[in-house]
C-alpha cells in the first residue's frame, strides 16, 4: 500500500457540509492501490463513552493519472461527527486512518476517540450556499462596444461604420445599451436566460476595463435610465444580469489618479493606490499598453490601469458603496469580478457581506485562472471563470496537446478541487474576450466546434455563450475576438445557430442532472477515440458518446436520442462518425 498518497483533511472540499444534514466526506489513495474503504463513524461523546462504532462503505468516484477519490455522504442524528477510515489495499494490508495518522487496523484502535477526525457540529451559518438559480442558468457574454448601435447619437467622434473592419485595439464601432434592449427577443428566442456584460461604466477605453467612474454608466452606452430599462426588461423575460467589476484597478483618467499626478504625495488619493515614487512616472513602449521602469503598481504593466489599494478603509468603502448602488438602485443579480485573484481576501470577505445584505441569492463570480480553494469557502465568491476545466476540454479536442485519458484526469482533478455545490456554480466557458473565438481554433471545422459545445454543456457547472458563436463568427487573439455582431441573417449560420438553440434547451431540460448529477466515464479508449460519460440522478440516466478518433463507431442502440450530430441510426445501432456524438436518455 502507498500509504503516502492517503490524504484527507477536515473542514474543507474533502469533509463539508452538502446540505444542511447531509455531510460530504472524500478520501484520496494511490490509483488502483486500495479495494474497499470503510467510514467509522459515531458521535464524538459516545465515541467517549466507548458506544460501539458505525461503519459504512465508501464508493470510489473518480480518479486522476495518480490518485483515486472515495466518497460517501451521511447524515449524523446529534449534528455532530466523529470518523475515521479503515482502509484495505489490493495486497489485503489493512490500516485505520484518522486524525493522527495511520495505524494497522485493529478492533482496540476504534475505541480511541482521540484517534478520529472530527465534524464539530454542522452549522448551517457556515455552510458552503450558492443560489439555486444559476445553476439553471445559460450565459451569454456581451461585449458592448460591439453588440449593437441602438443609438447613434451617443456615438464617440471617431465611430467607425458598423462591421466595416477587424478592429484594432483602440476603435469604436459604436455598441451601446439600448442595442441590447434591441435584441432581447433574439436573446430569448436562443434560449440563454443570463447576461454577463463586459463593464459598461465611465472609461476611456473601449473595453471599459479602465475605469473614471463606477458610479456613471458610460456616455457611449447611454445612461442609467437606459440600464435601468435594461434589466426591468431582462427580468421580464426571465433573463438574470451580471456586471463586470473591476476593483482591483482604476483608469488614468479617472479624478483620483488625476489628482494624485497634479498633488503627489499631497493629494488626499495618494494612498489610494501602491505608489513607490513621487511623482508616478513611466518610460512608454511602442505597445500603448505596455511600459517599464513604473514607480507606482498596475494590472500586468499596463501604465493607464493603476492598481488600487484595496487595504485603504476609503478605498473599500468606495468600492463596497459601488458595489451597494447597483445592486440596490437597478436590482443587478450577480457581479463578476476582474482579477479578482489579485485582490486581498479581507476586501473580499467584506464585499460577500455586502452583496448578501443587498440582495438575497446574489451571485459572486471571480475572475481566477488557476487553482482557487481559497476564495470559494463560502465567504467570498460562489464560483470562479472555470478556465483550467474548459482549457482540459479545449487541449484535447481542439488543440490536441492532451491524450484523452490525460484529459479526464484533469477535469477529474478540478472537480476534486471544490465542494460538490461549488462546482454547480463554475462558469464554463470556452472563448471570450480575451481568447480567440471558438469557431477560429476549430480552424472553422463546425462538426468539431459542435462537438466541443456539446461536450461542455454536459459538464458539471454553468456554461457561457461568447455573442456571436451562435451563428458562426470567427476572431483571433483580442482585439480580433472582438468584432460586431452579425445581424444580417444572410450572413448568418443558421445551421450552427439551430444546434446553439437545441443545446441550449437541452442544457436548460436536464439542468438538474447536468448540473447536480453524477458523472461517470464509461468509456475512455485512446485507440479508436471513443469517450462515453454518463450523467446520472436519483433513478436518471444520460449517456453521451463522443467519436474524437478518425474511424466511425458502431454500437448498439442503448435509448432514446436527444441531441446529435454526424450519426445515423437503424432500429437497434448507432453509427457515429469522425467529429460526431450522440446523447441519449438511459
């Protein structure tokens, strides 16, 4: 037995509370090292009292290229736990693991209370809580400055004819709100039932990620009657409303920056933000965007994005009032927050507070690329822009840097990272903003972007929809991702845009399996590529099968079809063919 690779630890994703009685524990052992694992439970003052212990068996769940996870739920009748596990490897050795290590296994070790682990007591005011609405939720992304010109008379100077060019960096084409009230019946008619939207506050950017103002809506998008409007009217269709927030820095042009060039250390903003030398200073490069030898702190090293000091109690009030306004002034649901791992923690425990006094299941979801255990505890946000999952997806279908079993091990991985109800609220997406679109790193293959859509919408979590996949845009690296909506149907792929409409639907349908169900892999063979996963709840079962190799795959006809592509069918066999897949209910 590898006893090194045993590990568990208390109060955290491998021992919480799921519900409010029902506890979720997990143990890791080496891949294929152990048979049988059992949990020996018992409450900690009867456990004292030399009562005699419960046992019950644990499943193994899923595994990674090193290790295997068990897993058992249970409900404890005083709200209060203490277990440990008996654990018996392939070879038959036996051992008792618990808080102070690991032990051969023997029948005295059980009555030694101080041996187990301990669930204290299950207080409900500390569980890990998410709202129970995102997780029927389909996003759809907008970039605002490139969705639709509603209004032209808010149009900057330098606007440019609607879609006349691949944008650079620094152009306008005239994007704003009421271009989005617009296309609300587009929207419902797709199917997406939330709307992220990329910031819409006072900035000199086009992307809005600079910020003067987080309390005005910018001139060029229209004005807070016009938002306020916006979201009166998405509630009505049943479409929930995030915005972008971006604390962790501010514009150049904001008053507070501007103040602290024109004052230095005078200025009553000095401290606001992490400047090593007055007067803040910069050598530029050729890139607007980039410079060097900074005296003060910034987003990557980008001079005109600041970095605020968000350890100033006026810097936090600021932002906390900000982040108030909104949600109480125009009813947003949800905040997404931009480098939000480059933000402290205390500024984020304080932000939870707020946004959960504002509005009752309000939605926090942080910009994080790696790993993030310590900002989804329960106190800061309910889920992260899930890029390490969706990257897995993308690295083995698209990109093929992955074999396919090195790919289930990793999505294996992250879901090992984070409480069950944790990964119920990731947000999965595949192409945004910031990373070329979709359709352009399938090379524009359609039956693989399907593919990979439908693989993704199967996955634990919410997925996203960049505006524009729908009906088959194309873009490189920003700022060519970032071109405007087609809305010219003639121009647009209907074909792919009716398989977006039925994916959505089918994700919303089956949203209690997809989302809250098990997920099994029952097939994962390299050598004719065939992956086979299996989503499952109480009595429910979904199976999808994915053809990833180069020859066709024959298999019997298991259950009703529900979604499709590159398939044919007879009464009892499924031919799937290269790129296809198929989704069946068991």
């Amino acid at each position: 037995m590898n006893t090194a690779a045993i590990y568990h630890r208390p109060s955290s994703e491998f021992a919480y509370l799921y519900e409010k009685d029902v506890l979720h524990l997990r143990l890791r052992t080496a891949k294929g090292d152990v048979s049988c694992v059992q949990l020996i439970w018992q409450d900690p003052y009867l456990i004292e009292k030399k009562q005699k212990t419960e046992t019950k068996t644990m499943v193994k769940g899923l595994s990674t290229e090193l290790f295997d996870y068990w897993f058992v739920s249970l409900k404890a009748p005083f709200h209060r736990l203490s277990y440990a596990f008996a654990i018996t490897a392939v070879d038959q050795l036996e051992v008792f693991y618990g808080d102070q290590g690991l032990f051969p296994y023997s029948e005295e070790l059980k009555q030694s209370a101080n041996l187990y682990f301990r669930f204290p007591y299950f207080h409900e005011i500390d569980r890990f809580k998410a709202p129970s609405w995102v997780k029927e939720t389909v996003w759809y992304q907008i970039f605002p400055e490139r969705f639709a010109n509603g209004d032209q008379s808010n149009d900057p100077a330098s606007t440019l004819p609607w879609g006349s060019k691949t944008p650079d960096r620094q152009d306008f084409f005239g994007g704003d709100l009421q271009g989005i009230i617009d296309h609300l019946d587009y929207l419902e008619e797709l199917g997406v039932n939330g709307l992220y939207l990329c910031p819409i506050f006072k900035a000199y950017s086009n992307h809005k990620y600079d910020t003067i103002d987080y309390r005005r809506i910018d001139p060029a998008f229209g004005d807070e009657k016009v938002f306020k409007r916006l979201v009166e009217k998405c509630h009505q269709k049943g479409i929930k409303v995030m915005l972008d927030a971006v604390f962790n820095h501010m514009g150049d042009q904001s008053p507070q920056w501007q103040d602290v060039l024109a004052k230095g250390k005078e200025s009553k903003y000095a401290d606001w933000f992490h400047i090593h030398e007055f007067p803040p200073s910069y050598k530029a490069s050729e890139d607007f965007e980039e410079a060097y030898d900074m005296t003060y702190e910034t987003f990557a090293f980008t001079p005109h994005m600041p970095k605020l000091n968000t350890a100033n109690p006026e810097v936090q009030d600021y932002l906390l009032e900000t982040a108030k306004y909104w949600i109480e002034t125009f009813d947003i649901d949800a905040w997404r927050l931009d480098v939000a791992n480059e933000v402290d923690h205390s500024f984020w425990k304080k932000f939870r507070q707020v946004c959960d006094e504002s509005k009752k299941d309000f939605y926090i979801l942080g910009e994080i690329w790696h790993s993030a255990q310590a900002w989804l505890s329960g106190d800061e946000f309910h889920g992260v822009m899930n890029y390490a999952y969706t990257d897995a997806i993308m690295d083995y279908f698209v990109k093929q840097k992955l074999t396919l079993k090195t790919m289930v091990a990793t999505i294996n991985q992250q879901l090992m990272l984070y409480r069950d109800q944790t990964n119920q609220m990731q947000f999965n997406i595949l192409d945004s903003h910031d990373t070329p679109r979709l359709l352009t790193e399938t090379k524009e293959d359609k039956d693989l972007m399907k593919q990979v859509l439908a693989f993704t919408y199967l996955q634990p979590g919410v997925p996203c929809l960049y505006y524009g996949d729908e009906i088959g845009m194309t873009g490189g690296m920003d700022p060519a991702c970032r071109k405007c909506m087609i809305w010219e149907e003639k121009n647009q792929d209907q074909e792919v845009l009716q398989f977006v409409k039925e994916l959505i639907a089918l994700r919303k349908n089956w949203q209690n399996i997809l989302s809250q169900g098990n997920l099994h892999w029952l097939v994962v063979n390299e050598q004719n590529g065939q992956l086979t996963l299996e989503r499952s709840l109480d009595n429910h079962k979904l199976q999808a099968v994915f053809n990833t190799g180069s020859a066709e795959i024959i298999m019997e006809k298991t259950g009703e079809i529900l979604l499709a592509n590159r398939e044919k069918e007879n009464e009892t066999n499924l031919c799937i063919q290269e790129k296809g897949f198929v989704l069946l209910k068991v």
